[in-house]
C-alpha cells in the first residue's frame, strides 16, 4: 500500500472513529443487548445448564456464545453506516475525489473493528463481575483473542458488503438477523447432543459452533480438538468472501 492510500486510510479511520464518538449509542447498543442476554439466561433460563457436565457452571458455559453475539450486534451498526454512506451519496462523492479507492472501505473496517473490540472487553469484563471465571493461560487468551478478531474481521467484512449492495437501510436487516439469531441454532446456550434430529445437525454444522467450541476451549483451558482449526478456517474462509464481495460492490458505485 502506498503512502498516499495509508494517508488516505488513516483519514477514513478518523472519519468514522469520530461518529462513533458523537453516536455513542452504537457502541451502547452493541455492548446492552448481549449482557441483558447474559442477565436473561444466568438468571431465568439458567436450568438449560442441567445437560451440562458435573461441575461445569452455566455462565461459563455461555460467555464464548454471548462475546459471539457481542460482535453480530455489532455488524447492524457497521452495515447500517456504511449504507448510509452510500444511499445519501458519500460514497459516489469520495469516488469523484482524488483518494484512494480502498481507503473508504478500509477506513470503515478498521473503525468498525476497533469498536468492536472495545464492545467485546466491555461485556468479558461484566462477565467476570457476574460469575464468569476463565482458566486459560497466557497461550490460550492469545488463541481466544486471536479466534475473536478473525471473526470480528469476517463479519465485519460481510456487514460492510451487505450495506453497499443493499438499496436501502432496510435492505440490510436480512443480514443482521441472521448473524444475530444463528447463534441461537448453535453450541452457544445448550450442547448440541441435546438437540433433535435436523436441528441437531444443522447446529453442529453451522460456522458458530465450531468458533463457539473453540473460544470456550481456549478460555475455560479444555480440549479444542479440531474445533480450533476449523473456526479458523471459516472464519478466513468468510473474509475472503466478504473482502471480494465488498470491494466489486465498491466498484459498482456508479460515479457521475
């Protein structure tokens, strides 16, 4: 990259860093919903823990779950954003100017992952004041954090494609509920041995449990098995696809 885009870059970065300072709902938002979830399940549906276990404790069990619903609610602020920019014509404006192509997209990505981020370490951080009591090492909080901003990259990704090729705000809410009721068909709240028949596979299939099993292995310092190599694969899998996706969606911005 030259240093003309990462100039160009950085700008874009400061641009949408500066609106989730001025909106900070967003980053409410994103963090709020998934510790009321937490709240909900730890104290109303905390007897979904009985197929667990001996000795295992609930919330331990459902923190990898929630921090994955932690980044979905994030993508809703990310897609929505970018097809603003996009439908009040931002977008065709940058196109029009002597900037970087890439730098628009970068600078949204990187915004939107560091927000995220922030979401993600706000809500551990509730998950310890309520319970939640992690036994990994120093290498396992690398493999956790490292599982956690692929997918953050991923989903990001797919979220910034979503709100470009989307007419409108509306045409977005497809994606996000999806990546936000997903989690619900998955390893996230109870095991999928206690599931029947089709949903049983589909939620042991699916690309979040997987991830699910392998952040829960690395935090709480059990076996990942193959579940560690598998996340990683969707989730580069994913952000090669969203990349592309993304950036011939770019391209297809009509410019006057």
């Amino acid at each position: 990259m030259s240093a003309y885009a990462l100039s160009d870059s950085a700008t874009m970065v400061r641009r949408s860093l500066t609106h989730v300072l001025r909106y900070p709902i967003t980053v409410v938002v994103s963090v709020g919903v998934p510790v009321l979830m937490l709240l909900l399940f730890v104290g109303v549906f905390r007897a979904l823990g009985q197929s667990l276990a001996a000795g295992q404790d609930y919330i331990d069990y459902i923190v990898p779950g929630v921090l994955l619903m932690t980044v979905a609610y994030g993508c809703q602020s990310t897609t929505m954003s970018v097809n603003q920019d996009k439908t009040e014509g931002i977008i065709l404006r940058f196109r029009t100017m002597a900037i970087s192509s890439s730098a628009v997209l970068t600078g949204h990505v990187v915004a939107a992952v560091a927000r995220t981020l922030v979401s993600l370490a706000l809500v551990l951080g509730v998950s310890v004041a309520l319970g939640f009591r992690p036994q990994a090492g120093a290498l396992g909080w690398l493999a956790a954090i490292g599982v956690l901003v692929l997918l953050v990259l991923a989903l990001t990704w797919l979220a910034v494609a979503t709100g470009l090729t989307a007419p409108t705000a509306e045409g977005t809410a497809g994606f996000t509920l999806l990546v936000q009721l997903l989690p619900f068909v998955s390893s996230a709240f109870v095991p999928t041995d206690t599931m029947s028949g089709g949903v049983r596979w589909f939620a042991a299939n699916q690309p979040f449990s997987p991830i699910i099993e392998a952040i829960r292995g690395f935090l709480l310092g059990t076996p990942v098995g193959s579940d560690g190599w598998i996340a990683v694969g969707w989730c580069v899998g994913l952000t090669l696809v969203g990349y592309l996706w993304a950036r011939s969606a770019f391209r297809k911005v009509p410019v006057r």
